[in-house]
C-alpha cells in the first residue's frame, strides 16, 4: 500500500489539474500536490450507475494518505475531500550544528537564525504518519528555505516523536566544492619584506577555519572573511607601532586567494639589495629608505624621505634627501638631491603598491640627464626592472631588487 500511495502521489505531478474537485485541511505547501494525486485517482474510476464513485475515491484516499482523516463529500460541481489531522502532536525544530570553529560558526548561526520557525509552520497540523507519503516533498521545501540563508550546505532530516511531540532534527554537511586552501599574499609600500613575511606567516593559521566550507557559503560571507583577516593583522605589534593600515580582498574557490596590504599612514622603511645585468660599470648595491608621511599632521599625502645607497663593490656611499606628494591615484611627483655630487632631480613614481603588478619610475636631473625603470613586482621580495640608465650614456638592462 505504501508503494502504492507513493505512486499515485507521484504520478499525480504530471496530470493536468481539474477544476471539478477540491481538497481542504491540508498544509497550503502540501495541497497542490496531493490534489493532483486525487485527480489521476478519480479520473481512473470507472463512471456508471452501478460505481460508487465518491466512496471509492474515499477509500482510496484513506488509504493513500496516512495520518489524515480522509471524508470525500459530493457537490454539485465535484467532490469535496476533506483531510483532518486532529490530534497531531505539537512539532519543534532542533538544528544539529555541524563542528565548525568560531568565528564561522556564528556566521552559520547567524544564517540559521528564523530557519527553525519557517520550517516548523510547514509542519503545523501534519502528522508523524504523514511523513511516510509527504517526505519529498517536505525535503524539497526544506531545502528551498535552505538555498537561500545556507547555500553550499546539505541536509538531513530525522523524524523524532516524544509523547505528544514530535521533533525534526536538522542535521548539516558541506557539499563540493570545498575550501581545501587559503593562500595569502601580503604587500607594504612602507614597511620591510621581513615583516611582510612574519605577518603572512601568521596569517595562514588565522584562516584555517575557513578550510573545509563550502566555497559557495564562504563566497556569500566574504566581507566577514575580509573583516577577520583585518583584524588579525591589526591585532600584531608589527603593525599596530607603525599605525599601519590594512586592505584586504578575498576571492573564494577551492584554493582561496588572500591578498592584503598593509601601509603605514605615517612611516615608510625599506632596505633592499639591487644587482644589474647588461649595464657596463654598474654593480650590485644595497639600500636603506626611511621616510615620513605628513597626511595625519596636515592633511595633505606628502612623503619626505631620506636614503642611503652603498655601492658593494668598493663601498662607496650615495645620500639622498627628497620630498613626493600623490597627485593621482597611484602616481606620485616630487624633487630630491642626491650627494656628494649635489644633484638635483625631479621625481616620478607609478605604483600601485601590489605584488604581481607593474610599476614605473623616473627622474630627471639637468646636470645628469634621465633614469628610469620600467618594473615587476613578482612578490613581496623580487622585483625585475626594466633599467635606462642617463648620466651622460644610454644604456639599457636588466635591475633585479631583492627586498629584505
């Protein structure tokens, strides 16, 4: 009988509705469908004066749908079937959280929240029985209201009675694709490649509860993500003594991508070793630059910096002293003097401040003539520089930069 009634209820989505009978008692989710297993009944009754067709669809529908009192009452314009579930016992929902770690597990409590009314107004007046005929269908609304607060996540469902009770427990598993990695990527324009390392090394363990969730769910909480990876890093000493600020963006997949910049708003510190590859008289050479910014003093973002550069060939010493204000975005204009020759140069720097970026500098001096390199930051060490060197001869190389 079971096979039966699943069979009718089955059948009964692919027969077009008639308008000659009606259902009442029934949940409004529940009622289209079961009216259309009545219909692909009634139309299956034989007609005739020696068929009682009315009690047969009766009988019929007793036995299909278990749980309800079933009466089928004649009317001018077709039979009337009238469900009661009298008696059905009180339902609750118990959500069965799935072992995920602080903070995502608040984002799913979060999401869940509201989810155990909705589905507990589907059951209101169903009864326990009802479940042996109505369980689809129950599992594909569930999972209607599911798509929208928790996608990515699938579902079980189990069926609890307690005395006058009765109890569904939601249970929640990730479906594919999962998070299987965070890979971070952290830049500074004003700090040095030491400390971008310690801090992206750091960064990895505070992702790791992301591992494992399913990229569709992490995708809808990327700001959330965003915002706990800011906060971790705002969190180290490292960051917090340079007044550093953070941006970080976040593109979910199976390998998830972590990029964050860390600037100081106020200081900038860089040391870095540079060696040179088709430039005739040009060796490798270390460098330190500190600078200051004067944004949070005047409200203009204008640097001032010194830099001391020492040839390592025969340790020769090159000083710098320069200011440079941002005009557009990610240009910068500004003026320097370099000894001991007392040079002066006017400055241009394009840098978007991220790695696997290009970026671009010049200066020019009238006593010296053009310098300028045309460059590729490949991560928070090296860059590779496309380098025209003036001062009296054209040449043009390769510079590499080791940031440390």
């Amino acid at each position: 009988m079971f096979l039966l009634g699943a069979a009718a209820f089955l059948l009964g989505a692919f027969v077009p509705p008639s308008a000659a009978l009606t259902v009442s008692g029934l949940p409004e989710w529940l009622a289209p469908s079961v009216l259309r297993s009545l219909e692909a009944v009634w139309d299956e009754i034989p007609s005739g004066p020696e068929v009682d067709r009315t009690g047969t669809l009766s009988v019929v529908a007793t036995r299909l749908f278990a749980g309800y009192r079933v009466a089928v009452v004649a009317g001018p314009e077709g039979p009337r079937v009238l469900f009661d579930g009298a008696g059905t016992p009180a339902w609750s929902v118990r959500p069965s959280l799935p072992e995920i770690r602080e903070p995502v597990l608040s984002w799913f409590v979060s999401d869940l929240s509201g989810l155990e009314d909705e589905v507990a107004s589907l059951t209101s007046g169903l009864p326990p029985e009802a479940l042996s005929w109505a369980d689809v269908l129950l599992r594909e609304k569930i999972g209607e209201l599911m798509e929208r607060r928790l996608p990515g996540w699938d579902f079980s469902v189990r069926a609890v009675l307690e005395g006058t009770e009765a109890a569904l427990v939601l249970s929640f598993r990730p479906r594919q694709p999962l998070v299987l990695a965070v890979t971070p990527s952290l830049y500074s324009t004003t700090m040095p490649a030491m400390f971008q390392s310690d801090l992206e090394a750091k960064l990895l363990p505070g992702l790791s509860p992301l591992i494992g969730l399913p990229v569709e769910w992490v995708a809808r909480h990327r700001e959330g993500v965003e915002a706990l990876a800011r906060n971790f890093l705002e969190d180290r000493n490292s960051v917090s003594n340079l007044r550093a600020r953070v941006a970080v963006s976040f593109v979910p997949g199976a390998v998830s991508k972590m990029d964050a910049r860390v600037d100081s708003d106020r200081f900038l510190f860089h040391v870095w070793v540079a060696a040179y590859a088709g430039l005739e008289g040009r060796y490798p050479e270390a460098g330190l630059f500190l600078g200051w910014n004067t944004a949070h003093l005047t409200g203009v973002d204008l640097e001032l910096y010194g830099e001391a550069l020492v040839e390592l060939e025969d340790f020769g010493m090159t000083r710098r002293l320069g200011a440079r204000m941002r005009v557009l975005g990610d240009l910068r204009l500004g003026v320097e003097m370099e000894w001991p020759e007392g040079i002066g140069f006017y400055r241009a720097l394009w840098d978007p401040g991220r790695v696997r970026r290009p970026y671009f500098w010049w200066r020019y001096g009238p006593d010296w003539g053009h310098e300028a390199s045309l460059g590729y930051r490949f991560n928070e060490h090296l860059s590779v520089e496309i380098h025209y060197s003036g001062g009296g001869e054209d040449k043009i190389g390769l510079r590499g930069i080791l940031s440390l």
